[in-house]
C-alpha cells in the first residue's frame, strides 16, 4: 500500500503562514507540521512509500521531506500549472506511480488522529472518512450514502449526506477505475474540477464506502481560525495517556504489534504484574518482576513502566486514570470476563475508553508458550520455586495430586474474588492418597519405586512445585537416597514424621500404637538428608507427632526447635483435634523463639480456619492433604449405584463431567 498526498495547492487563505513554505508545513504541534505528522502516523501503520504532488515552493517542500529521515521512500511529481489546476490534475501529473498498488489518498492540509487512520486501513472495503456525528458544512465536502456506498462527493450536496473529508483507503481495482476517469477529464482539458467529480460518475463501479469516524479529530485546515482550533485539539491528544498491563515474561511480535497500536492513542504506561500476581493465577514467574519491568523499560515509545501488584486493574486505574485501556478481545469471555467488567465500569465514571483489538492466535505464539511452559516444569527450575513463594507470598497453598489427571486439577483450578485470582500455590503427593489410589492400606507398603511414578506422571503434565509424602522417612541410610531421588526428579520439599516402626495414618492417634522416634536418632535423619542433598533449594520438613501422640506441647516445642537446630528447612505441627487452639499455642510460642523457620499444617481436622488466619498468626504453608481422594470416590460410588440402580446409564448423565470438558482439561502436548 503506497499514500497519495495532494500539496500542490497554493494555501492563499492561509495568509502570512504560507508565504515562505506550503500549508502542509505549517507548524501544528511541538516539533510537527501537518506533513510530518501525517508521514508519522502512515509510517506506524506500515506505510514505507508515498507519492507527493507538488506545486509552489517545491524544492523547500522535497528538502524538508528529506531532512526528516523517515524510512519513507519519495515520490515527488511536480504540477507546473498548480496555480491554474485543481489536484484532478496533480493525480493525472502522478498517473504512472499510482497504478500499481492499493492507495491511501488524502490531501495535504488534512489532521488526523491515529485512530482515524486505524478505522480506515482496516476497513475491508475501500473507503472514505465521513462523520455521523458532524453537522453539514455549508463549503466543505459532503458524501451522498445510498445503499450503504457513496454515491457522489462534493460541497454541493445536502440530502442523504454526511459530513466528509478527503482520506480514502482504495483498493486497487477501484482506484483504477477513478484514475481512468481522472485522465479523461484532464485530456479533455476539465482540469480545474475536484478528482471528486470525476469518482462521482463512476461511483456505480469505483466501490467506496463509508468509513464513520464520529467525533474524532479528521479536518482540513484552510484558515488561520482552522489552524488554531486544530491545534487546541492536537494537544489534547497529544497529553492522552493510554495504559496497557502484561504479565508475559517474553516479548513476541505479537506484543510489540499491540504494543505499537497502543501508542498511536497517545504517551503509554504499560504495568507490568507482580510476581505475587502472576503466581496467584499463573505459576511462579521465571524472569523476576525488576527484569520483567526492565523489558518494557527499554522499549520504544513506552513513557513509563509501573507495577500492577493485582489481577484487578483498579488501584492503576483510579491512581492513573488514563484515556484508553488496551487490551486483547481474548478476556471478553471466560476467566477474565469479570475483570473486564470491572474496567468498563472504572472506566465509565470518568470517561475513560476501552479499546480491544482482536487477540492473536498464531501458533508460534502458542508454540512459543508450550516451550515456556516446558521450561517451567524442568526440575532445575520447578524444585526451588516452592522456596521462593514462601519468601514472596508469606503463606503458599497445597492440594494433594495423586494422579495425572488430578495434579491438572490442582494445576488449573483457578477463583476470582474481590478482583483478585486464587489458585493453588504447589501439589502435595500424600502416601495415604496414592495408596487409596492403588487399593492398598497407607502403611508404607506402596513402595518409593511405585510413588516416584506417581510423581513422574503428574510433573510430566504440570508446572507446580511438588511437596512429597515421606511419612517416616524410613532407615537414615535409605533416606539419604530418597533426597537425592526426589531432588533430581524436581521436588522442592519433602516431609518425614519423627516416628518409627510400622507406619499407621496420624488421625487414628492414640487408638493405635504409634512410636515416636527419639529426638537424636531423628535430627540425625534430618543432618544426613541435608548433607546428601546437592542443592540449597531442596527442603527437607520435619512432621511432629507429638500433639497427636497426646505427649503435649512440651514435647511438640522441644522437637521442633531441636528439628530445626539439626537443619530442618520447615516444622509441620499436626492434630487431630477440631478445635485449632493448640495449633495457634504452638505456633505462638514457635514464633517466639524462631522467627523465620516456615511453619506447616494440614487442616483436616481442624478446618474452620481461614488462610488468611493461619498467615496472621505465621504459619507459611498450609496443605488440604486428601480433599480430592475423599470428594472423588464417593461421587463414583454414586454413579456405580445409580447405573445399578437403574439398569443403564441415562439416569448418571447429569451426574458426569462431559468426555470434551475431560479431553479440553488433558494438554495434548
């Protein structure tokens, strides 16, 4: 697509202005003229070849082109009778350029903003601009609609028409239609007509149609009175804030491309999330929020970068309160539906616009999005991520995985409350789950083999850190073995009980007989696990059975700072008890001597506790250790029965998750 730019015409209303240039280079904002901020706009969309008509002052007019050093290639053609012609004639002086290509075609005293030009270029048809908004000037253009295609262009038409203004986008095969009109009026000596007169008889073939710009700024300045309210205008678009907000740790062409359409609104803040932000409904981020911030940074035409420290675009948006918000179409359903919603409704109160341009589906943008999500689960960078939330959120959250397709689940399952996402933070792997799974009782009798499977199976399909299920541990000698296992394969923590002998699930307590191991023996444990380990990310966590032994808090303080004396990177406290109030004393008195440790329960007992709670008082991870297993079964003992029940299986229908709700849930790479 090549531009046709009409600066032949002499600009005599213009008065002093004009005397030592042409119109077109007449000053209109800081450091632009009409010209260059027409070449400007056209050379964002693309535009890299224009074709100018000349007429008086044609040298200072080709050097100040030049002199700008815009990737634009010139084209200039001279009308030697400017002062005697109308541009019908400066189009049939650049005949022979204009055939070739599709034409953006406008006059040289025209102002535009860059949403104008936009609605034009990417109107499928050919098309002029025209205002639905606008009343009829009295001597200015005016487009004749009939059908929904223009009929007739000039000043002289009132009835069935809009306000116009010469900025066409035309395809190639009309324009050459009008061109071959345009030569016959020129060789039959018509030559001071508007090139308009000649599309009006054959507006039957020439196929233009109107493009409506409403209210936004497209007008020709022929007047110094026109120059000033133009230029009020083109100030106020000039100071429009347009703001944009990425969570990407990588920037594609995709990007850039929305990115650049963005600041054609106007002077662009682009906030980037937090990794707090991106981990509540994502996974933790691989390039931190500083080098995230940086990328932008560095950017062309980004004024300023901030941080978004939520999903919820409302603390920026009421802090900034800019002119646009841009955003992909992709949110207008789904996740991010009621996020959306929430802009518009910011954006209302104080005039604000929304501006969505279609989201891309480019599989190299997916592929690009596979391999970072490969990365993501590698166990070089999977194992220290459960560390990192730790340190970043305070407080992270576990849901057991005992599967594939459960681990997807836990992957993502994702809420959005109070404009922020919530999902969980890491998958625990229990032993109690995975036996159940495989039929079998939870004394240690799956053996690591049969677990580490297990583990494979849901790492291979997700990107969340994995806390695993040790129970006790077993010998110390094979124990050193399991952490370096487990620490290969990406695990980022490991939780063994001090108990010995044969194991039997904590919530049976005192019913049966359950050993605790001596204080030594188990910080031993804990110094050879931390002395096989070959990463510092890896992290080892000391389960405390003393509570639910009944041996009293005591027993349960002096383990855990012994625990962690001996190198424990965390202190699980458990209880069987519904009531949370040893758990909060053991906590408190924990925190009084150890403030940095991580703390970790499991609530299955005592469940009324909130998150926000557990954080208040300090404990930092906070495990639902079996919910899946135990929601899980029972719903498929239902369908069993009623399928029994009924002797087939419509009556279960309503009861099933669909085959493509499963099939969309499985990643098919």
């Amino acid at each position: 697509m090549k531009a046709l730019i009409l600066n032949s015409g002499l600009g005599s209303r213009m008065g002093m202005i004009t005397n030592e240039h042409p119109k077109c280079m007449t000053e209109i904002s800081f450091k632009n003229s009409i010209l260059s901020r027409q070449l400007r706009i056209l050379n964002s969309f693309g535009v890299e070849e224009v074709v100018m008509t000349t007429g008086y002052y044609d040298k200072v007019l080709v050097d100040y082109c030049n002199a700008l050093h815009l990737p634009i290639k010139f084209t200039f053609v001279n009308n030697p009778l400017y002062d005697k012609t109308n541009y019908v004639y400066s189009i049939y002086c650049a005949k022979e350029e204009l055939k070739d290509d599709d034409i953006i075609l406008m006059h040289g005293d025209l102002v535009f903003e860059s949403q104008v030009m936009e609605a034009v270029i990417d109107n499928e048809n050919s098309c002029m601009a025209v205002s639905s908004t606008l009343p009829l000037p009295e001597k200015d253009f005016k487009a004749v609609i009939k059908d929904g295609q223009i009929e007739k262009v000039g000043i002289e038409f009132f009835d069935n028409a809009m306000t116009a203004q010469p900025l066409y986008k035309i395809k190639k095969e009309d324009w050459l239609v009008w061109l071959a009109n345009i030569e016959k009026f020129c060789e039959s000596d018509n030559r001071k007509v508007y090139a308009e007169n000649a599309f009006n008889e054959v507006s039957d073939k020439c196929k233009i149609y109107p493009c409506d710009v409403q209210d936004m700024l497209c007008a020709e300045i022929d007047t110094p009175e026109d120059l000033e309210v133009v230029s009020k205008r083109v100030k106020e678009i000039n100071e429009r804030t347009v703001y944009m907000c990425f969570s990407t740790e990588y920037i594609h062409s995709g990007h850039v491309a929305i990115i650049n359409k963005a600041r054609r609104l106007g002077r662009l803040i682009i906030g980037v999330l937090s990794d707090e932000a991106i981990s509540s409904f994502k996974r933790y981020p691989l390039i931190p929020f500083a080098e995230r911030k940086a990328l932008f940074e560095n950017m062309a035409g980004v004024e300023r970068v901030v941080e978004q420290k939520t999903l919820s675009y409302k603390e920026n948006l009421e802090a900034l309160k800019p002119d646009f918000l841009v955003h992909g179409n992709d949110w207008c359903e789904g996740f991010q539906k009621p996020i959306r919603q929430e802009v518009c409704e910011i954006l209302a109160s104080y005039g604000g616009k929304l501006v969505e341009y279609p989201y891309s589906n480019n599989p190299m943008y997916k592929e690009l999005d596979a391999a970072h999500r490969a990365e993501a689960s590698m166990p070089d960078v999977r194992r220290g991520r459960l560390r990192k939330l730790i340190n970043m959120k305070g407080l992270v959250t576990a849901m057991e995985a005992h599967s594939g397709i459960t681990g997807l689940i836990v992957e993502n399952t994702k809420v959005l409350q109070d404009g922020k996402t919530y999902q969980f933070d890491a998958m625990w792997v229990s032993s109690l789950c995975d036996s159940t799974a495989k039929g079998k009782p939870d004394i240690e009798l799956v053996d690591m083999t049969s677990r580490f499977r297990t583990i494979d199976d849901i790492m291979e399909v997700t990107t969340k850190p994995i806390i695993f299920d040790g129970d006790t541990g077993g010998l110390t000698e094979h124990f050193v073995y399991t952490v370096r296992s487990l620490e290969r394969m990406g695990v980022s923590m490991v939780i063994i009980e001090d108990k010995t002998g044969l194991k039997k699930n904590s919530l049976f307590g005192t019913e049966v007989k359950q050993t605790q191991a001596a204080i030594p023996d188990f910080c031993e444990k804990i110094r050879a696990g931390k002395k096989a380990q070959k990463t510092k990310e890896f992290m080892i966590c000391a389960r405390i059975e003393s509570l639910i032994l009944e041996q009293g808090m005591e027993d349960a303080l002096e383990r855990a700072f012994a625990f962690s004396e001996a190198g424990a990177d965390a202190i699980m406290i458990h209880s069987r008890k519904k009531d949370p109030a040893e758990i909060f004393e053991f906590v408190a008195k924990f925190r009084e001597k150890n403030s940095t440790t991580p703390i970790v329960v499991v609530p299955t007992s005592f469940n009324t506790v909130t998150e926000a709670e557990f954080k208040e008082r300090g404990v930092n991870v906070v495990i639902y250790a079996n919910q899946l297993t135990r929601t899980g079964f029972p719903a498929m003992q239902d369908a069993a029965r009623t399928i029994l029940e009924n002797h087939r299986a419509k009556e279960c229908d309503d009861k099933c998750m669909s085959i493509k709700e499963i099939i969309t849930l499985i990643p098919e790479e």
